[in-house]
C-alpha cells in the first residue's frame, strides 16, 4: 500500500478486530435531526445535557472498564464543550466497512458495542443512545484519540451543500495522524447546534453537581470541570477515594448523626454491591439508589432485597441481645427507617429497568444478590458494633410505639371529623374557605401566607374550583420539629385535613382532595422562607405529592407599568426586570412604575388577573428532579445546626418554571 499523505499506513490486523455484530448500522443519523425528542427526550436545557453526559458516560465506561482514572471537561467561550480522558484511546483500526473505527462509531446511529454486540457499555444516562446523535445534534464534533505513540483527529460536522441537501454528521476530515504522545486517551469536543437547542445554555451548578455525585459513586475517579466563558476562568475538581463513605457524609452535614458512618462491599455473580449508611436524628429515610451509575429513583430488586436483609438482620440481632422479648412483634421496615440516610450502589451488566418507569431495576437476580450480601456483612457489622446496634434498635423500638400513638391520634383525629361538634367544624372554617364542588381532578388550594392576602384573596378567587386556606404568621419549621409536633399543630393539622391524604407512609395521593396545591406568598424574604417551610414541610411527609407534580408555587408580578392615555389607561404586568424594561420601551415616556412589595397591595381582580387565573397566571411546579440534591437542600435550609450559606442557596435552590396544564 503507498503511504497516503498524513496517513499512517494502517495494519491488517486492524480490519479484523471489528465485526458486524459489534457495530449495528440501525438507520441513518438524518432521523435524529428529524426527531431530536426520540432520542435525548427533549430539545431544551435536559436534552442538550444529555449531549454532554452522553459522552462522558463514555469516559466513565472506560473508568469502570478500570482504564481511565481521570474526566476533564471543559465549558469553552465559543459555547462548545470537550470531554477528556486518560483510558485507552478509541481503536483508529480500520472497520471492515474500509472506514476507520472512530467514523463508524461517530457516524452510526447505536454504534459502538451499546447495543447488541459487545455489552461494552455498562452506564449511560440515556441508557446509550450513542455518541453518534451527539454528532447529529451538533454543528460539528471533532475526537482527538492518543493512541499508540500517535495522535489522530477527525471532525465531523453538519453540512447543507450548494444544492442544499443537508449532510448531517458529514466526516469533514479523514482520520489523521497529527503528532506524537507519550500517553492514551480520547477527548471529543462539540458545539451543541442552536438550531436544534435554541439558546439554552449549559449548567455550571448542573454539571458540577452531577460530577460530584459521579466522584461519589466511582472513587478514584477524578472529574474536573473547567469554565472558561466568564471573565476570569473557573475550576472545580472531585475526587474521593472514600467513595460512598464520602457521599453520605455529604449528605448527613449539617445533620445531628447517630455513629460512624458504616459501608461495606461485595460482590456475587458478577454484580458488584455497594452500601454506606449513617443514621441521623431525622424522622424520615433517605435512599438513594444507582445501578451502574445510574440513579434509580423509583428503586427496584436492588432497593427491595436491601430493605428485606436489612429489616431481618435488625429482628435477629435484637431477639438474640434480648432487645425484643419472644412475645414482641417483630421490627417492620417502617420503624427501621426512621432517620435512616444511605447509598446503595450497584454495578452489574445486562441491566434490565421496569417498563413504565426507566428509574425502576427489574433484574431478579439483584434481589437476591443485595439481600445476602447486605445481611452477612450488615450481621457482622452489628457483632462488632452491639452499642450501635443497641442505639438503632431502641430507636426503631421507641418509632414504633411513636407510630401507635400517632395511630391512637389519628383514630381520634378521625373521630372528630366525624363528630357533629360545629366547634371543630368552625374552626377549621375560619381559616379555610372550601371550593364550591368536590373535584380532585380540578380542584386547586391556595395556601396563602398573612390574612390580608388571605382576605382579598377569597374574594379574587373562583370559589367553583378554588380553596384558599390563610396561614397566619410562620409555619411550624418541621425539619426540627417531631412527627408529633407536626400533629398537633394547628395548620399543617388543617392543611392535612383538607388534603384528605394523611401523611408518612400512610400517605396515600388517590384520596387527595385537590389537584394543584399552590403555595402563594409575597415575593420578599418573609415569603421565600414561608415557601421553604412549607416545601419542608411536603418534602418531609408528602414528597409523593411533589414527585407526582402537584405541588406548584404562585408567581405574582413585581411591577405594574401605567400610562394614563387620554383614552383607556394602558397596564403591564411584569414579572422580571427583563419584562419591565421591555413595558417601559412599549409605553414608552409618561409611562409609571409600580413595584409590588407583597400580595396585599394588589385589589382582588389584580390578584386575580395576574396570579390566580388559570388562563393569565404563571405558576412554577416543584419538581423532585434529584433526590439526593432536594435532601440536602433541605437539610442545609431547614437543619439546625449549620446556618445556611447565602451562597450556597442561591446556587442550589433551583426550580422548573412549570407549564401550567
Ligand atoms: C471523551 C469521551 O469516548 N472514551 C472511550 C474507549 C475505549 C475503547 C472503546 C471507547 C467499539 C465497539 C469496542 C479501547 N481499547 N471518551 C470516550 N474510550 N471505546 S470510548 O472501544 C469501543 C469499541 O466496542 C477501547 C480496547 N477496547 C476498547
């Protein structure tokens, strides 16, 4: 074979190495183009993210394969992003196809071993869709592979000819050697195109956390992230080589605990099990689960085999330390749980999710798995640790007869609904004005904060389909506060009685009275704290509530920009300075502004207009995107022992503007 210009010549044995099973050609890559959803879920800020993790699922692959120790990406000015890593490098051999293996892999759709052949890929956000839709949905992509003393590049990009045919995913360049190097790796850099992404933009708080989550769950990983579009670069770096140790101190800081925190590991049957636990004075449980990875936020066999060897474990350890007499009931899982924080982590291949949810692990055999592995090294751990396994097991003890009062006060709670007495009737009336008809489906409450807003908003209201209930003055801050406690006060009593869910694991959302619960309260610092205790408050007992996306918060408008005209008096309503500088260019001189301190200094049809209207109003819906994220949220705003970070808040507290359906 002549030298070709800039082209090694390429050894036979190469061409051997990939077969046709290993890279399935599925359909061209224009389709991608076509329906950018099917393939990454959605065209705003989710789905250009799901570019980036696509190819650093990649490097974190070559990671778990146990060749990469280091993720370097990069967020550049020209709004492009490179992933760097030190494994391997990709194969530059030659595909039997005559292409060089990279092209294949960047120009065909499901390429690279994801599916089918190979089983190479183990983690992936999207489950692999592939590197190659990365390339569809950018204006270019260029990989850069060290490999074998040599360095090889391509770029591929999106190209519409003279003739305008679009070529999406075009090879601009061959496969070429453009230097030497002493070390392994690939890196691939792309510019997200803003035909498909419009001007969403990528995350610096989304990144970040998400690699310190990555760090957590792969020690020894380092993941450093670069930000070089503001004025003065930035970096941030996670490495922890205590892992998932690491991962629940992280999420227990600010938290009173219980002990050390305990992990342990095994593995069976090729699947790798990973468990780190610390108990916290807390009333309820966090797990947060991954298979490979991923996270499995519905749980699954893993979760479901951890419960059951834990809870078995708990039960013998305490009849065999004569905790719990013969007579005694066992310990359930519920009395277990209480203030329970930890990690389970698995890594295994050939994953299988549950149908409906893709959050969901559905293979059997990890049931098992977990369930032994959890219940030999969790026994050990008791038989080396009796005092803590005294404390937990008293705890769970003394949650259970908790739980039987509460039942006895719920009883009498019921009761008393049930009761003729007008007085409690009455004073649930005075605060809480019902909706007209009963329809869950369409019903809405608006729990208002101060009764002056309360007032005007009964009156601005719809009263078919809205109830409004006016909570005076701070609500109780129940990350503090006992179960109990939370009982016993009087509105977030009121609040559960006219939801109709009950609350904890008798929570059940099928009898929930009401299908949007909005929280409406002044946009100063008195209101955003009424939210956070209120958003504490259905985090801790009604997060089902919050997952299924029926919790939302009311947005009342900052400004109201006038012009009196010699005809109708012109009125904008503006809900960010963005808005109000574009009211004052539209009314332009003579225009006056006013600023909004708090939802008393609106009249009932402003309220109405701007912030209770179906039609008008904008609503933000809660959303539970990331379990561990909104736990610590939670516990840093709300726990008592470290005074919130100004900083830290504005940085995490994050919500979706929701589309109001
Ligand atoms: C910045 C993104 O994509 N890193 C990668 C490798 C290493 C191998 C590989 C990748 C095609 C069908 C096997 C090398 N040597 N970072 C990355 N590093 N892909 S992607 O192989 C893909 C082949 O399956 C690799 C030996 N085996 C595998």
């Amino acid at each position: 074979m002549k030298e070709v210009e800039g082209r090694k010549r390429l050894k036979e044995t190469d061409a051997l190495r990939y077969t046709e099973e290993d890279i399935q050609v599925l359909e061209g890559l224009i389709a991608v183009r076509k329906r950018p959803g099917m393939y990454i879920g959605s065209t705003g800020s989710r789905g250009l993210h799901h570019l980036l993790w696509e190819i650093v699922d990649n490097a974190k692959d070559e990671a778990l394969a146990g060749f990469n120790d280091k993720i370097i990406v990069t967020l550049h000015k020209d709004g492009s992003v490179s992933v760097e890593d030190h494994g391997r490098g990709i194969p530059t051999g030659m595909h039997k196809t005559g292409r060089p293996a990279p092209e294949v892999i960047f120009t065909t759709l499901h390429a690279g071993g994801k599916f089918g052949g190979g089983g190479y890929k183990k983690s992936g956000g999207l489950h692999g869709v592939g590197s190659s839709v990365v390339v569809a949905l950018s204006k270019w992509l260029e990989v850069e592979i060290h490999r074998e003393g040599s360095v090889h590049k391509q770029k591929f990009a999106y190209v519409v000819d003279e003739a305008g045919n679009e070529h999406v995913g075009k090879p601009v360049t061959d496969l070429v050697i453009t230097g030497k190097t002493r070390r392994t790796g690939t890196t691939v850099r792309f510019l997200p195109d803003e035909a498909v992404f419009g001007n969403a933009r990528f995350d610096y708080e989304l990144i970040r956390d998400r690699f310190r989550e990555t760090a957590f769950l792969l020690k020894k990983l380092r993941m450093v992230l670069i930000d070089e579009r503001g004025p003065e670069k930035k970096q941030e770096e996670f490495y922890f080589e205590d892992g998932l140790k690491s991962y629940v101190e992280y999420l227990n800081e600010g938290k009173h605990t219980l002990h050390p925190v305990v992990y342990f590991e095994g593995e069976k049957d090729n699947v790798y099990v990973e468990l780190a636990f610390q108990y916290n004075d807390g009333y309820t449980e966090t797990l947060v689960s991954y298979v490979n990875s991923i996270p499995t936020t519905d749980g699954g066999t893993h979760v479901t085999g951890f419960r059951n060897g834990t809870t078995r474990v708990f039960n013998e350890f305490a009849r065999k330390k004569g905790y719990l007499k013969e007579k005694d009931a066992n310990l359930t899982g519920n009395d277990l749980r209480e203030g329970f924080l930890g990690v389970l982590s698995l890594q295994m291949a050939d994953v299988q999710f549950e149908s409906q949810t893709k959050d969901k692990l559905g293979n059997e055999e990890a049931r098992t798995i977990v369930e032994q592995i959890v219940s030999e090294k969790l026994g050990f751990f008791l038989e080396e640790n009796p005092e803590v396994g005294k404390l937990l097991v008293d705890k769970a003890i003394r949650s259970a007869e908790i739980r039987e009062e509460l039942r006895k006060q719920r009883e009498a709670l019921r009761g008393d609904k049930k009761s003729k007495n007008t007085k409690k009737r009455k004073s649930i009336s005075e605060k809480f004005a019902p909706p007209q008809y009963k329809d869950p489906k369409r019903n809405e409450l608006f729990l208002v904060e101060g009764d002056s807003a309360g007032g005007s908003a009964k009156q601005a209201r719809s009263s078919e389909f809205q109830a409004i209930f006016g909570l005076r003055g701070k609500p109780l801050n129940t990350e503090k506060a006992k179960l109990s406690d939370v009982l016993s006060n009087e509105e977030f009593r009121t609040v559960l009685e006219v939801l109709e869910t009950d609350i904890g694991e008798d929570f059940s959302i099928e009898n929930c009275a009401f299908n949007k619960i909005i929280i409406m309260s002044d946009a100063d610092v008195d209101g955003s704290h009424i939210q956070t205790l209120l958003l504490t408050f259905f985090f801790r007992y009604m997060q089902p509530l919050i997952a299924a996306g029926h919790l939302y918060i009311a947005q009342p408008p900052l400004y109201q920009v006038k012009k009196e005209g010699r005809g109708k008096a012109e009125s904008i309503y503006c809900w960010s300075d963005y808005e109000l500088e574009q009211a004052l260019k539209k009314l332009g001189r003579g225009a006056e502004v006013q600023r909004y301190k708090g939802l008393g200094e609106m009249n009932p049809d402003q309220l109405w207009e701007t912030t209770m209207n179906p039609e008008t109003r904008k609503l933000i819906r809660v959303q539970l995107e990331d379990l561990a994220h909104c736990e610590k949220l939670v516990t840093v705003l709300m726990g008592d022992k470290v005074p919130p970070r100004r900083e830290w808040i504005e940085s995490h507290v994050t919500f979706e503007v929701g589309e109001d359906e």
